[in-house]
C-alpha cells in the first residue's frame, strides 16, 4: 500500500459523513449535478473508465481528478464500498485530500 494511511482516514471519514459518491453511476450522478469537488480513480481502474470520467468532468464540472496509488481492495478496506471511483462531495474534504494528493505526486515525480 503505498497512499498516504491519512488520505484513506479521511476517505473514511467522508464516506461516514455521507460526502462520498462511491461507483460509476453515483459519481456520475456528482459530476453531472456539480456536487463533485475531487474525483479519485484507482491505480487499477480501466482507461475506458478513466476517459469517460475525465470527458464528463470536462463537460459538466471542471473538477481536479487524480488516479491514486491504491486498488480497488484498498479503497474498499477505507471506505466499506469496493469502487474504481470516488468523488468527494465536500469542499472541506476535498482540500485536504488535494494536499496529500499533490504531495504524493511529488513524491513520486
């Protein structure tokens, strides 16, 4: 497992605080009605998934979209729903998930 232990804590933390839209269509649901501020794809996604997710953020809400370091079994460990993508519905949230995202990327640039 090579993410962040505090983005999963705060993945937790938002899908208990029912902030997280967690499959396809639920996160389609975000994006299309603007309530996504950070869309997570996982390390395993498809690149069909992938191209559908940033063609419908490019559409309807330009939105950050980051693919992390972590599977779907990860993501699921973390948030209780196995999913390929997130999107976190709270600016809050999705701030501080940002941050560690960014440094992430960094890390491994």
């Amino acid at each position: 497992m090579g993410l962040n232990p505090k983005l999963f804590s705060l993945l937790g933390m938002c899908r208990k605080a029912g902030r997280l839209s967690c499959g396809h269509d639920a996160a389609l649901g975000s994006i299309k009605s603007k309530k996504a501020k950070l869309c997570i794809l996982t390390l395993d996604s498809s690149e069909r998934l992938r191209r559908e997710m940033e063609r419908e953020i490019t559409f309807h809400a330009f939105v950050p979209i980051h693919i992390i370091n972590a599977t779907i079994d990860e993501i699921g460990r973390a948030t209780g729903l196995r999913s390929a993508v997130l999107t976190v519905n709270d600016e809050g949230f999705a701030k501080a998930m940002s941050v560690l995202l960014d440094k992430e990327e960094e890390v491994n640039q």
